[in-house]
C-alpha cells in the first residue's frame, strides 16, 4: 500500500530535480501530486484527414513519414529539423526549431499521430513543432483529451503528465472515499478512484464532468464540515452571559428611528450575547445601511452588564469617525467613550491606557494600538472590529487575547452573497442589514466614454461652484508606459485636472504614500479643504465626506462591480444630491454589460451576485486575509449551487456526529484536521 505522504521524490521516475521543481509548485507529498488538478484541457481527441484541415485549427492527423527527416544547422542556436508526411488525401510539412532529436525520434515509413496548430497555404499544410507519437501506441498525448499544468522551471508538459501518471499509478486504489456512502449516493456522485483518474486523463469529456462534479463536491464539503465543526466548538465554548436589556430604554434615546434589519441585527446579536456562549457574529450591510448603529447597541448592552468593549478600526482617520459618531449616540446614554490610536501623544495615550487599566472607559475606540503589549482591560465583554479583511488574523487575536473570551462582532460594509459570506467568514454567523435608513441618497450612476470629457469637466466646475467636493478614482499611481493600454495615473491626473482648474484646490492621495502624509491629506478631504482629491482605491474604504456629491471612476473597467460599489459608496453620504461616473474606452459587450449593471441598481447584494458570477470570489477581497482557503478544483463563482448542497449535507451530518468521531467518518475527519491545520491562520 502506498502511503500518501511519501515525499514525491520517491515515486518511480521523479527523483530529487524534478522532485524540487514539483516543490516550487506547492507538490511535496503523493497527495499533493495526484491533487494537483490541471488548469485546463486539450480537446486532441479529434483526428482529420490532411486535406480536410482548416488554416489555424489545432488538430490530430495521422500520416506516414515519406522522407528520412534532414537537419540543418542555420546559424548558432538555430537547428532545424525538416520532413514530409502523407495519408490518404494529402501533404502535410514538418518543421521542428531547435529540436535536433527528431531526426533520430521519427522514422521513414513509420505512421505517427501528428498534433499541432496548421498552417493553411492553398492546398498546402505544414505544421511547426508538432507532438508525435506513434500511431500503433500507446496514445498519452495525442487521440485523446489532454491535460494542461500549471508548470514551473524545470518541469514541461510532458515531465508533468509522467510524474502525476506515476503517482497515480502508485496510489488510485488505495484513496480512501471521504464522502459517506449516503452523501454520495443521494449526490449522485462518482467513486474516487473514477474521479481522480478521469480529472486527470479524462476518458471523455462526460468522464470529466462526472469526476470534475465530484470532486468539487467533495472538496466543499470537507470545507463545510470544517466550518461547521468550528462554529460547534465555539458555540459549545463557553463566554461571557450577559443579563437582558431593556432595549426599548436605548432605542427611545435615539434622535431617530432604527430601521427593522437593524433591529433584526441587534436582536440576534443580543440572543448570542445572553446565551452564555461566546458570540461570534459578522453584520454584513451595504454602506449606509446603519451598521454602527448595532455595534452602539451592543456596546450600551454591554455597559449596561458592566463590562466595556473595544472597537478597531483599519485608519486613523475612521477610528476618529467612529469617535465622534459613537460619542454622540453613547454619551447621552451616559457611557465614557474614549479613544487611542498611534498619533496622539505619548501622555494623550498614557491617561487612556489608565483609564483602560481602571475599569473608568465603557468603549475605547482606536486603531492596531488597541492591542499593543502596554494596554490592559479591565473588563473587556465585547470586541468589534469594522472590515474584517483589512485586519490580519494575529492583530484580531491579540485583541480578543486582552479579555476572557470577549464577544467578537465583526461589521463588513463588502456586501457578499450570503452562502459565500458563509465561507469566507469561518465559524461567523452572519446577520444582514438589507434595508437603508429612510433618508439615504440614491445615487445616480451613468457610464460615458472619454468623449464626454468636456462635459464631465463643465460637471466638476458647476458642483465645485455650489459648494460640493469631488472623488477622481485612477486605477494607477504613476504613469507605465509598459502596459498596452494607457491607463489613468493618480499623480498625472490630478496635476492635469490642476492646470484644467487653477483655482481649485486639487490633492491627490494613493497608497505608495506614508501612513502619516495619506492621513492628512484625507483628513483635508474631510475638512473641507480639498475640492477635487484625486485617488487610487485607497479611498475604497475610509474617508467619511458628507459634503461630496460626486465621484468619478477612469479607466472603469479596471475594477471588479464590488469594488467599483465599494467607491460609490463615498459620496451620497449627506443630504446632497451625488452622482458617479464610470468612464471607460472599453465598448467590448461584456464590459458595456458589467458597467451598465452599475448603472441600473444601488443595492450591494445584486451587484455582489453579478460579480461573483463575472469574476470569481477573489474580487471582493484581493488578498487572502479573509478566511478562505485555496480551492483545487471548485470555484467557488460557478459552483454556488453545489456549495449550496455540500453545506445541507455537512450541516446534517454534523447534527448526528458534530466531532466526525464514528468509525465511517474517519477519512473524513482526517481531511477536515488536515485543512484545518493548513489553514489555521486563515480561519477566523
């Protein structure tokens, strides 16, 4: 029996180069060699006659070689091997570049299977550096579907597809079935040793959907588990009970009325809170939807148990916002609201760590300082941190670390289709705030080209005039003349949109700036003091400009929908009427399609289901920081029916074995530990 974590280097016909070029590609053990899924297929199961192939077409053709293949040394570092093949209906010339052992690889008189792209002139064909194997073979490479690896230096194509035969060869029978037999039964599913052939050396095509649905199936389903499993422990892990609140007293001071998500919100927060186990909950709203207005009730709760919360904010400059906003809505209720971020002085700092220290704060708002070594709580009950994914797993823990088991609320302005938020927030629960307080503006979106540059420019003048600011988002910082298309640049822009306007006051801010200059020159945005500020996405989240009215995005197909959501969530934020503007060159259908999505709605969640439709998950995030670990071979854009599936199953089977601890479930509770620990620092 084979065993799966025998470093590849052992597996027959690999050895210790090839074995290093398989570690760069992340392949150390039999395991990881056989799950490592090709990016793409070959349809070389199509064989034509010479005469019936077209100019262009990748194609198989079977012919015998006519002539004894001749090579010529053109020049230093140019060899060329030539020769003639025939069947039934024509010619068909060969030239392999810098690959002197054809001559020797292919025989006169012997009939090969020939693939390669063709070249088309009149009756004539040729074919350049084709693969060849012979006709009365073995086929691996030709006849059939062939897969495509990633490769690294080192490795080809070929060496690839040897090395994961290999190992297949050395371990398809022994993979154990993770999935129970009632799962896969009920899914419909294939048997492993079916599936892992067929996802590599697919009989068929039908083969390689039965094997690709399989194992997209199973992968989700080991992650399901693992979350579920996670999110068992931590509602099983024992936290701090508060007593129940009379909620009427705070909504009742309140100089408006919460809308019923937001309520909604609060209540199942609250639920999680008075259970007596650790609350660990995401609210996930659009921006403006009131989402700190539920983290101020749950910090009066809180209070009102006599225990204090923390609050972390990503920015100098948001932590501040949250401040004064949740200064006004907690002091008359009679907290003590503090903050501590890095840009106070060293005394400013010293007096609140006191106050931390004595119990005398009920909320201190700040940024990573929060949970810096010298700051003790005295008793920390809740901790709330605003976009999750700007945060790295080991600053949130440090924060959590400074209580006894603290309640974690998490507040995502990122709208994300709820079973998607379901992964990639962990053992989260997720409330959503799906409706926006009376009063928010709507946004008035419109898509133009770079013909209505004038237009737009006329647009910034009369706004500017009556008073109002304005967003210019680049999808660059500085000019490259190395992309094939000219693209916007942040620092050229706002020095031309200077000249276009010499007696406004034009800034720009990116994120190639230090933390203190990009500070400051937000904080002139927010003051007032900027009319134009011209920006890369560093504004995506951040700045709080009630006064702005109008943002305009270049080079709009640059960004994915959520993101370009995201920016237009930067102005419509006071009582003035706002507008965005997505310009782009682009006039590709599917580009005119996406931007006109934009156009058409402001709710989040529509436009977050389009695009992961359009693009995949990693667009809402960019980086890996948010609990989602590397898919093999699901997609978790195309595959939200089967993750739909795949969570229905873990969440019953985990119902009647929430530890995977019977005898049936071992391979599956092995896979989950193994995910577990690979990706112990992305879960949250």
């Amino acid at each position: 029996m084979s065993d799966l974590n025998t470093d590849v280097r052992y597996i027959k016909g690999i050895g210790e180069k090839k074995a290093q070029a398989l570690n760069k590609l992340g392949v150390f053990s039999l395991r990881d060699l056989v799950s490592f899924f090709p990016r793409k297929y070959e349809d070389r199961s199509e064989m034509k006659p010479i005469a019936l192939t077209c100019d262009g077409e990748s194609v198989c053709v079977e012919a015998m070689v006519a002539d004894t293949p001749r090579l010529t040394r053109v020049r230093r570092g140019l060899d060329l091997v030539k020769l003639r093949a025939v069947d039934d209906s024509g010619v068909l010339d060969i030239t392999y570049f810098n690959q002197p052992y054809a001559k020797d690889n292919l025989h006169r008189g012997e009939t090969y299977v020939f693939y390669g792209k063709i070249e088309a002139n009149g009756p004539r064909r040729s074919m350049v550096n084709p693969v060849a194997e012979k006709a009365d073979g073995e086929h691996r490479v030709t006849g059939r579907i062939v897969p495509v690896y990633r490769v690294a230096q080192g490795l080809s194509q070929r060496l690839m597809q040897q090395a994961v035969r290999q190992g297949l060869d050395a371990c398809l029978n022994e993979l154990p079935d993770i999935l129970p037999h009632a799962v896969r039964e009920r899914n419909q599913l294939a048997q492993t040793a079916y599936a892992f052939e067929n996802i590599h050396f697919p009989k068929d095509f039908e083969a390689l959907e039965l094997a690709r649905r399989r194992l997209i199936f199973e992968e989700l389903f080991v992650l399901a588990c693992a979350l579920g499993r996670l999110r068992g422990e931590r509602a099983r892990e024992s936290g701090i009970r508060m007593a129940k609140s009379d909620l009427d007293r705070f909504w009742a001071a309140l100089p408006f009325s919460p809308t019923g998500a937001q309520r909604r919100a609060v209540a199942e927060a609250m639920s999680d809170m008075d259970s007596g186990a650790v609350m660990n909950r995401l609210v996930q709203g659009d921006v403006g939807s009131g989402k700190t207005l539920v983290a101020a009730a749950l910090i009066w709760h809180c209070a009102e148990n006599g225990y204090m919360s923390a609050f972390m904010a990503p920015t100098e400059i948001l932590a501040d916002q949250h401040y004064h906003t949740l200064s006004e809505l907690l002091t008359p209720l009679g907290l003590r609201v503090g903050k501590l971020t890095g840009a106070m002085t060293a005394k400013e700092k010293r007096v609140v760590r006191e106050q931390l220290k004595a119990g005398q704060l009920d909320l201190v708002i700040g940024t990573h300082a929060l949970f810096s070594a010298d700051v003790e709580y005295e008793k920390l009950g809740l901790v709330v941190t605003d976009e999750q994914h700007r945060f790295g797993v080991g600053q949130r823990s440090a924060l959590i670390g400074k209580g006894q088991k603290p309640h974690v609320l998490v507040m995502s302005a990122t709208p994300i289709p709820r079973t998607l938020a379901l992964i990639i927030y962990g053992d989260l629960d997720v409330s959503v705030i799906d409706e926006l307080p009376p009063g928010r503006q709507k946004i008035d979106t419109f898509a133009v080209d770079e013909s209505y540059r004038a237009r737009l420019n006329g647009f910034i003048r009369k706004l500017v005039g009556e008073g109002r600011q304005v967003f210019v988002v680049c999808p660059m910082v500085e000019e490259n003349d190395e992309l094939p298309q000219k693209l916007k640049s942040a620092e050229e822009h706002a020095e031309e949109l200077q000249k276009e306007f010499p007696d406004l006051r034009v800034a720009c801010v990116h994120g190639k700036m230090k933390p203190k200059d990009k500070e400051a020159v937000m904080a002139s945005m927010a003051a007032g003091e900027t009319d134009i500020l011209v920006a890369t996405t560093v504004i995506e989240v951040g700045v709080d400009v009630p006064n702005a009215a109008l943002i305009i995005v270049e080079n709009a197909e640059r960004f994915g929908l959520s993101q370009l959501h995201q920016l237009r969530g930067r102005v419509g934020r006071g009582q003035h009427k706002s507008w965005c503007i997505l310009v782009s060159d682009n006039d590709g259908e599917e580009n005119r399609a996406r931007l006109n999505i934009m156009t058409k709605t402001n709710d989040g969640f529509k436009i977050s289901e389009e695009d992961l439709r359009l693009r995949g998950p990693g667009d809402f995030f960019g980086s890996r920081q948010h609990g989602l670990p590397e898919m093999h071979v699901a997609d978790l854009g195309a595959d939200v029916n089967v993750l739909q599936k795949a969570q229905q199953e873990a969440t019953l089977l985990l119902a009647n074995d929430p530890s995977l601890a019977a005898p049936e479930h071992a391979a599956l509770r092995e896979s989950v530990d193994r995910l577990l620990k690979v990706n112990a620092d992305s879960f949250n």
